[in-house]
C-alpha cells in the first residue's frame, strides 16, 4: 500500500477544526481487511505503473474485494485535490506538479496487463488547470482505446465548474462508455459537505453530456447518513431524471477521520432497498443502492446490467 500520511497533513484545512465522534460501526457495514494473491498482484501491478488509485486514497471499504478480481479504480492527475470537501479523505492542497503527460499510456498499460474488460478512471480536482483536465481525460481514455478496444471505458470526473463550459465536448468526443459525475448528497449539505461546488452546476453538466452524444451512459450517485432527508434523496433521484441521468448509486456515508464531516445516522439495509426501488419506479436504467455501494464497486457487472436494459427499453 502506498505510505499514508497522518490526517493533519493530508488535510491541512481540517487540523483545527474540533473532532467528531465516530460512531462503532453496524454488523452490516463491517468488511474484511484486503488480502489474496489477486489482491497483491493488483497492487504490484499499480506500483509498477506508478499509478494512484482511489481505492487507497479514498480509503475505500471495497478495495480488498476489487483488487482480488483485478478491478482498481484509477485515479489520474496526482494524488492532491484543490478542493476541501468534508467527507473526502484525498490529500488536499496545491498539488506539487504539472499534469504527466506519460500518464494515460501508463494507464493503458496497466488496464491491458489486468485484463479488464470493464474500466473505471477518476481523478482529483485540479483547479489550477486552465481546463480543469479535460484534455488528459481524453487522452487517457484514447490510449485506453489503443491498446484494449475491447474494454469499456467507465469515468469519474470533476465537475470542470472553473472552465470554459467548452472543455466537456473535448472529453466526450473522446467518448467514454459512460460518464459519471458525482452529485455526493443533497443540496441542502452543499455548503457544509460540498463547498467548493455547485449542485445545479453539477446537474447541468449530466444532461449537457446526455445532449452532446445520447449514446453515452450517464452515471451519478450520493450518499447518506450525512443528516439528508428521505424526502431530499428523493428530490436528488427526480432531479438526475430530469437530467436523463441513467445510472444511480447510494451509499453510506463513512466517516474517514475525527476531522471529517460526522455520520448522522447509519441507513439500514431495508431503507436502502425502498431507495432503489423508488429509483427504478422513477425510470432509472439501473440501480446501485446498498450500505458498501461506491461508484466503481461492481463497475464491469453493473454496465453489462445497464446496457441490457438499454436494449430491453428499446425494444420496448
């Protein structure tokens, strides 16, 4: 695993503030610590490349399942975030270099010797880059093309809110297999969860995808415990369908460090299941909604599921 700084330094905008409580965790959300011979070589794998990955800086619950099989979510532009949102656990700060031009054929490289058929690649947010990253997505995503034209290409992207609104087309030009931006949570929590972003902003740029090419895939997900409502997680579901967002997925909400954002509450198994169905009855394609659902969690099977329910839709 990659070295882990001590909290004060990964997020030096959080030191001082006072500590929250962390709740001991429900049987349902506990998972087992990440081992196996598919999980090691994964992880060779990613520290040959020299590649991030989300899994680790994020501190993902999943990431002993995922690389087991092979699946690590890569995380391109560095490991720093120009953003400060509460309930992340990326570094935060000025990030110390310029993006890596040698970096999307490094992915590719990395995405041939896995093997995967699926992909998933993120990234930090870089505001100090004139288009956000947008060219380096696209790059990535070719060079993907290059070298596996066989792997469906999944992306997690910023929002590009400080960016000529231009700079999209330039990624879906590039065209993803589907493209996912995170909506996080209500936007009520906005300016405590997610400061640094706009949620119309973020709803607006789903359905500008969707318009640019309509093959696309739109992807967005939230999660809970964060003191949302019933009600707001339900206004979230009739926003991303006003957008044409096709896949949605909720998870909980865990609290990273004492300095993060606190749990408000652990949402049951049974709660979850009355979220996914609400979301299918209001026309989602497919439905990710479980206590350990994140974006990438079960990426490969999820996009297999959602384009058989494109096909069955039209057919329709």
């Amino acid at each position: 695993m990659r070295d882990i700084k001590i909290p004060e330094q990964r997020h030096p905008e959080k030191a001082h503030r006072p500590d929250n409580a962390q709740p001991k965790k429900p049987h349902w959300i506990r998972v087992k610590a990440p081992d196996g011979e598919g999980y090691r070589e994964t992880h060779r794998i990613m520290r040959e490349h020299k590649l991030v990955t989300v899994c680790e800086e994020a501190g993902c619950p999943n990431a002993g399942e995922c690389w087991n099989q092979g699946h690590a979510t890569m995380m391109i532009m560095g490991d720093t975030c120009t953003r400060a949102c509460s309930f992340c656990n990326i570094a935060t700060g000025k990030p110390p270099e310029e993006l890596d031009p040698f970096e999307p054929g490094r992915v590719a490289d990395a995405v041939q010797k896995l093997g995967l058929n699926h992909v998933v690649i993120t990234s930090v947010d870089r505001d100090d880059v004139q288009d956000g990253g947008a060219a380096h997505f696209a790059q990535t995503i070719r060079a993907i093309r290059h070298r596996s034209p066989d792997t469906t290409i999944e992306i997690l992207t910023p929002d590009f809110l400080h960016c000529d609104p231009g700079v999209l087309q330039v990624v879906v030009d590039a065209k993803p297999d589907v493209f996912n931006h995170n909506l996080e949570t209500v936007p009520g929590l906005y300016p405590a969860v997610r400061p640094g972003a706009r949620y119309f902003h973020s709803l607006r740029l789903l359905q500008r995808v969707k318009e640019m090419d309509p093959s696309i895939f739109t992807k967005s997900g939230i999660m809970v415990g964060l003191g949302e409502t019933r009600e707001q997680v339900r206004q979230v579901m009739d926003d991303m369908r006003a957008a044409d967002v096709d896949f949605l997925t909720i998870g909980q909400y865990l609290q990273p460090t004492p300095k993060h954002h606190a749990v408000d509450r652990f949402v049951t198994p049974d709660e979850f299941a009355a979220y996914e169905k609400a979301a299918f009855g209001k026309g989602f394609l497919m439905v990710s909604a479980t206590p350990l659902t994140r974006s990438s969690y079960h990426a490969g099977d999820d996009f297999a599921r959602l384009s058989a329910a494109r096909q069955e839709r039209l057919g329709a």
